[in-house]
C-alpha cells in the first residue's frame, strides 16, 4: 500500500506510521514509499487472526469512497470491499460509469474499471439480474482482452515500463504476477528485471533473479529429459526473449562479467549470437555505451558472443577496435573451426553477422585474402 494511501486513510501523518513501522519491526516491509508484509506467511497470520473480528465496514467504505477519486489503489480496493459488505446495488451502480477514477494513466483506469465490472458480474447473479451480468460480462470480456494487450506490451519493453511507471504500479504488477512466460517460475525473472532499474537495486531483486534461475535449471533438466524419452510433443516453453531478459536482469543486478558468462552458456550457440545482439541494440538505444564496452570486454573471447555485438554496433555506424575481435577472426580462419549455420531462425542473424564482421575487418585493413577467405567459407559455401 502507498504510504500517502494509507496516511489519507487513517488521518495520520507519514512520518507516524514511519515510526510506528519501526517500532513495529519484521512484520512490516517499508520500501518506495510503500509499506506490505514482509512475507505471506506474515499476511496470513494476520487475516487469521484479525480479518474476522466486527469491523464496520460501511463506515470504512464510507470513509474510502472520496478517496478512490485522488488515489488508484484506493478504487481499485472499492468493489472488493463492497462485494464483501453484500452492497450489490452499489457495485452494479458503480459499473454502470467511469466516474470516481481517477484522471491517471490509462493503464490504470482500466485496471479499476477491470475490477469494478467483475465484482458487478458477480453481484447481478447474486441478485438475479441476468439480463445486466450479461451485458456486464461482455463489457469485462472487452476490457479484459484490452489489458492483457496492454500487459503484453508492457513486458516485451520490461526495460521501458520499468522506468516509465510508479513504484507503487511495479509492485502492482509483481504482487499480480502479470508478467510471466510459459515455464512455471517465469515471473520471478519477469518481477526481478522490473525491480532491476532502480538506482539501488533492492535485495528482493537478487534473490527473485536467484529463485528464476532456480526454476529454469529446473525446466531445463525436465526438457533435457523429456528429449532423451524421445517425447516429441514436449512443449518448448522458454523463449529466447525469456534468454535476452535473464540477461538484461543478470547485467543490471550483478554485472556485466555475469552477463557475458550466462550468454555464452547458452545453448545452442547462435543463441548466444542473437542473444548478444538484442542486448547490445537495447543498450544502444539507452545510450549505454560504457555497459557495452564493458559487456564486450567480459565476452571477447566468445566468436559468436563477438559477431553478435559486432552486427549491432555496425548496424549503428560503430566499429570494435582490432584488438576485440582478433580472437574470434583468428578462430574463423582455423580451418577446422566449425561455425553452426544450420537453416532456422538464427539463419539470417549468422550470414548479417558475418558480413558485418568482414565489413569491420576491411575497415581495420585486416588482410584482403582472409577476408575473402572467411567469405567463402562461412557465407557463400552455404
């Protein structure tokens, strides 16, 4: 919960309920101007123990509705709140427009909305209103798809939502698990590269990158397996964009050798190509040069880690210096080097990849002869 929330809420100033999770102690978690259990276990207990004694709940509900119009989680809370006071005519009242949310971004607008319309639903059957869960279903249906659009989006650029939205909102989105991949354990990757932008990553960051990785050896072990039976129907759950975060998530929170190392494990080795290529234009864009020079120094000794960062950085205008790819052109001429070009995916980031390694060669006054050489050996014999 938000600290100004719950201040509003109680009629208390910050700085007491500051002291008062101090004097507290382990139970509560104070972060980001937001304050939650410091575990489930914690939470739990106290539902148990206090969620059931006589609270009045219209008067809090009565005390919450004019702040659901300054504060999103406040009236994101309302129709849960009303749905356990049994006010039914409130919420299908309360479906029925947009009024009350507050003027915020529109992801958020539509998460309330989202809440108000499923509560609703379930209050016309209670009532027997069919008729209006009907068209209140509807509208739910059409809002939800809406959000997980949204949601979708909102992952595959992780590294902008990260920046762009609240604390408050971040937290939202990993309390709700709402970024995950296919693989059981997903979101913990998904929560811990949102938590890895800020200034001073926290160490729930670090130990959610721990329990991924945790998961995907896991996964991994299960796929290994599964291919040994021979079990073609196995479901390939891991992505290569799921890859590319782990590596975006091991950079910002432990640092680029880490990195380098967990790229160039990957298998099979074009991953570590495209992996490495995805990563270099993201920092690009970012204007993360000094990462780069850093990331490119932790996998030089790495070919295809060196032609993928090499396509990027040409793609942008840029050259490596000599002494960064020396290693992988000496490989490259090695005749019984073998380079895997198989016809896939990865197919055309390999060939873009070698021309761009011999357009910086050429650039460098590397040997006209080696050139042509690593030409006809790794792009035109293919």
């Amino acid at each position: 919960m938000p600290e100004d929330v719950l201040a509003a809420a109680s009629d208390v100033s910050i700085d007491f309920i500051k002291s008062f999770i101090a004097e507290l102690g382990y139970p509560i978690w104070y972060h980001n101007k937001l304050i939650h259990f410091k575990d489930e276990p914690t939470e739990t207990w106290f539902r148990e123990k206090y969620g059931h004694q006589n609270i009045d709940l219209p008067l809090i509900i009565k005390r919450l509705m004019p702040l659901g119009e300054r504060f999103s989680y406040v009236a994101e809370c309302i129709p849960m709140l009303l749905m356990q006071n049994n006010d039914f005519e409130k919420l299908e009242e309360l479906a029925e427009t947009k009024d009350g949310i507050p003027h915020n971004k529109p992801t958020e607008q539509r998460s309330i909305y989202l809440a108000r319309l499923t509560y609703a639903v379930k209050a016309a059957i209670r009532l027997g209103h069919y008729k209006s869960a009907l068209k209140l279903a509807f509208l739910a249906g059409e809002e939800s798809a809406g959000s997980e659009r949204t949601t979708d989006l909102l992952q595959t650029q992780f590294h902008l939502t990260a920046l762009l939205l609240t604390p408050s909102e971040i937290q939202n989105y990993i309390w709700a698990n709402k970024f995950k991949s296919q693989w059981r354990g997903s979101s913990h990757l998904y929560s811990a590269a949102l938590l890895s932008f800020e200034d001073i990553p926290h160490a729930s960051a670090i130990s959610l990158l721990r329990s991924a990785h945790n998961w995907l050896e896991i996964y991994l072990e299960q796929r290994e397996s599964e291919e040994k039976q021979n079990d073609f129907n196995f479901n390939n759950q891991l992505s290569d964009f799921d890859i590319y975060t782990f590596a975006y998530t091991i950079l910002n929170l432990v640092g680029s050798e880490q990195c380098a190392r967990f790229i160039c494990s990957c298998e099979p080795k074009l991953l570590i190509l495209k992996t490495t290529s995805d990563l270099i234009k993201s920092l690009y864009d970012f204007n993360c040069k000094d990462a780069i020079e850093e990331l490119i120094i932790a996998g030089k000794y790495n070919p295809y880690f060196i032609l993928g960062a090499n396509k990027i950085l040409t793609e942008c205008g840029l050259w490596l210096e000599k002494n960064y790819i020396d290693e992988t052109w000496n490989q490259l001429l090695i005749a019984d080097f073998s380079l895997e070009l198989p016809y896939n995916d990865y197919h055309q980031h390999t060939e873009s990849a070698i021309i761009a390694l011999c357009e910086t060669a050429y650039k460098l006054n590397f040997s006209h002869h080696e050139i042509e050489y690593i030409l006809d050996h790794y792009y035109f014999s293919k």
